[in-house]
C-alpha cells in the first residue's frame, strides 16, 4: 500500500495529494467534473440565518425527499456523505459490530474503529459479477452485529446491487436486529434508473450527496434517509458533531435539486460511449480482464498474474503521466480502480498511456 498507511483513512490522504482534478490524463477520479458557477442555479439572496431544526434545514429536507419518494421526516441532512456515514456507524454500531463488504471502500472499513466497534467483512465476488457471497456474509454477521454495509453501484467495481443480494442482506439483519446501510453515491450513474433502497424496507438506511453524480462536492452537501426513530437517533449524535450547516451550501442545495434532474440526464448521456471505448481496450489488451460496470464513471481492472497494482500506480504516473488508484486501497493488491469520467479524447490518450506502463512491467 502506499506511503500514510498508518493514518485512519490512508486512501483520502493519498487522493488528496494525487487526484486533484480531471485534467491530463487522470485515470483516477471518483467524481464527475465539478459543475460551474454559470450552470448552477443560484438563490437570490441569503438569510444569514437558518431555522435549522433538529433534523436539517426544512426546505432542504423537502427538496431531498421529493427527489428520492421520501417523506421529510426519513430525511437527514448532513454535511456530505461521509459525514452522514460516520452518523449512522456512531448511531447504530457504538461499541458493537459492523459487516462491511470487499472490496470495499476504505472508509467503512475503517470507521468502525472510529466508534469502538469491531469490523468483520464479506466477499464480492470477481467471478459472480461482484456478487455477495452468502456464506460469507453468514460467517461475517453474529449476534453483535449492529449494522451491515454495501455500496450501490459498487465503489469500486461500478456494479449494481442485485435484488436477491439486498433481500439476502435484510435477512441476516432480521436474524440479529441490525440495519443495512447502503452508500448510494453512485446509484443515479446506473445506466438502468432504480429507486433507493430507503424504500425496500425500514431497516434499510441509506446516504448520498451531491457530490460523485452530480458535480457540486464543493457544496458538501449530503443526507441520510432512514425511518423516523433511526433519525432521531443520528440527530442526537450529529448535536455534538455538527450542530450547524453552511446557510450558503444549504440554499444553494435547495435550489438545485427541483433541477438536478436535467443535469444528471446530461452526465449520464456521455457515459455509455466512454464505457464502450474502456469496454473495447481491455478486451483488446488480453492480459488485463474487468467485470464492465452497470454505469458510474469507474471500473476495477485486474492485472496480469504477478504486476502488483501500487508498482503499476507508481510506474504510470511517473513514466507515462497517467493516473490511476492502486487496489490496495480496496482490499485488492492485484488490481487497479480506472475512471472513464475524462472526455474521449483524454480518455484514449490514458488508456494508451496506461497500456504502455502495463507493457514495461509484464
């Protein structure tokens, strides 16, 4: 892994210093290409105050829930998804147990330390499509067990969680009393539209932000949807975290979301042929394989058998001026995440790039 693997969230330490934005030929971003001052529809004016509530900003809180068939009262609202994460792990798994899946994304896996609570995982499985695998997850899940996490489209696989896997993770939860979270960050980058999990079931616990789909990170602007009394419970721990919002991201929040609708119609216009132009370069290249992604803007590539995905990382970037995530941060040392986030030009340039660093090393 690389260098700062002893902090509590290496991978955020490194992407702080390497992706650090969409030019070039950066192979390595999470997100969409963060939106404009001109396109985003801004408030006319600010009240410098906000009656907050317990539970977020009001009009926030509507504007979410309309977006996503929720009543206002499901609705949390948070400054960005990680902190919504930390919420419900703080809510619901103090001091107990979390399954998380793997690969998986660093954070949950490392958030249960954060809490006091003990971390087991389960598998996604390569050669299922990155399905659960149910054994595993039975063996991962005991009577200490307070919360179960997933991703939805899968960071870092880009795939899409299957019905029969969320229904088998309601079941392990009833069987101890637990919640499911699901991180949707990527979920409206589906090229097939699907509602949130928040609707399956109450014990289903959802975040999200306007961040990874659609462009506005800088707002940090995120929200959990979850049954009322779950709320309440996050609302009294976000008292001692963040007792506050930014009245500015809020308003701006609150102004975008009747119309984020158009704008996500436009990101997702462009996604299909850049994972067509990826689809195409690894099966021309025969010695690298994916499971091509469900939508969002990455996709996980395993390596030729002996590349180890940090030295390639490292080879790329410094031989060819390409950029891409090492696996180690997803549990996954013989692979690499790539994103096809870039526009098509940019796009073939690092994939050609990436293919020349893959060529030296093999």
């Amino acid at each position: 892994m690389p260098a700062d693997d002893d902090a509590p969230f290496p991978y955020m330490r490194w992407a702080k210093r390497h992706l650090t934005d969409h030019g070039g030929s950066n192979l390595g971003m999470s997100g969409i290409a963060a939106l404009t001052s001109r396109e985003v529809p801004l408030p006319e004016s600010l009240d410098w105050w906000s009656p907050e509530g317990e539970h977020g900003d009001p009009a926030l809180r509507a504007a979410i829930g309309d977006r996503y068939g929720v009543p206002p009262d499901h609705v949390f609202a948070t400054v960005g998804s990680s902190l919504a994460n930390f919420l419900v792990y703080l809510a619901e798994a103090r001091g107990a147990a979390v399954a998380v899946e793997t690969p998986g994304y660093e954070a949950l896996l490392r958030l249960p330390e954060a809490v006091g609570a003990r971390v087991s995982t389960f598998r996604r499985v390569e050669e299922r499509g990155w399905r659960i695998d149910p054994d595993d997850l039975r063996g991962a899940v005991g009577e200490g067990t307070r919360l179960l996490v997933v991703t939805d489209l899968h960071n870092p696989t880009g795939a899409r969680l299957h019905p029969d896997d969320l229904a088998l993770l309601l079941e392990e939860a009833e069987r101890v009393d637990a919640a499911v979270l699901v991180d949707e960050v990527y979920l409206e980058l589906d090229l097939t539209p699907r509602r949130t999990a928040a609707l399956a079931h109450p014990r289903v616990m959802v975040t999200n932000s306007l961040t990874k789909a659609h462009g506005l990170g800088g707002l940090r602007v995120g929200w959990i949807l979850a049954s009322p009394e779950r709320i309440e419970g996050i609302a009294r721990w976000n008292d001692l975290v963040c007792p506050a919002h930014p009245v500015a991201t809020v308003a701006v929040a609150t102004k975008f979301l009747p119309r984020a609708e158009a704008f996500l119609a436009r990101t997702l216009a462009g996604i299909p042929g850049r994972l067509e132009t990826v689809d195409a370069w690894v099966r021309s290249r025969r010695d690298v394989t994916w499971c091509r992604p469900d939508g969002g803007i990455t996709g996980f590539l395993r390596l030729p058998d002996g590349l180890d995905g940090d030295r390639l990382a490292e080879h790329a970037f410094r031989t060819h001026g390409v950029r891409v995530v090492p696996g180690s941060f997803f549990q996954s040392p013989r692979h690499v995440r790539i994103s096809y986030g870039l526009p098509e030009a940019r796009l073939g340039e690092g994939l050609s790039a990436l293919g020349r660093a893959i060529d030296d090393l093999a």
